[in-house]
C-alpha cells in the first residue's frame, strides 16, 4: 500500500513538473515572449492612463476650489464662460485659413 501511494505521488509530482517545463518553454519562445511583452505594455497604458484621468480630475477640482476662493475673496465672477474642453481645443495650424 506504502509502494502504491508513493507511486501515486511520483506520478503527480511528475505532471506537474512536466506542465511547468512545457509552460515555461512556451514562455521562453519568441511569440511566448511578444505575448507577454504585449500584455505588460497593455497594462502598462492602461495604467498610464489612470494615471492620466486622476491628474486631470485633480486639477480640475483644485481649480474649482481656486476659483470659488477667489471669488468669495474679491466678489468677482473670475469662471471662464468657455467649457473646460474649448479651453484646451487645439489652435489652428498655421496658414489653415488660407484656401489652395
């Protein structure tokens, strides 16, 4: 019974080891390696832009407390009446206006 379970045991032992090394053989090969440079490159983005949303609500809220700070200090509306996206529009390119 002992020689039975220990045989079971190598076995087990033995797959497993077996699904390791043909895993990280697979890691080990160029489309293996693209794969999960792809991967890390995605997260990378998508993390990179996070990032970007957090920095952008941020200075958004700090310049409505600024605002309102300045206001209540001077009594003067100083709220630009464009909205936040036509105040960061992309200027025209030079000579755009002039037809060809």
């Amino acid at each position: 019974m002992k020689r039975l379970f220990w045989v079971g045991v190598g076995v087990a032992v033995g797959v497993t080891a077996t699904r390791k090394v043909n895993e990280l053989t697979q890691k080990a090969t160029p489309s293996g390696i693209g794969t999960s440079l792809g991967e890390g490159l995605r997260e990378l983005g998508a993390g990179l832009g996070a990032f970007g949303a957090e920095v952008r609500a941020g200075m958004n809220e700090r310049s409505e407390e600024l605002y309102a700070m300045v206001e209540d200090t001077t009594e003067i509306p100083v709220r630009p009446d464009a909205p936040a996206s036509a105040r960061h529009a992309r200027a025209p390119r030079r000579g755009a206006s002039h037809a060809r």
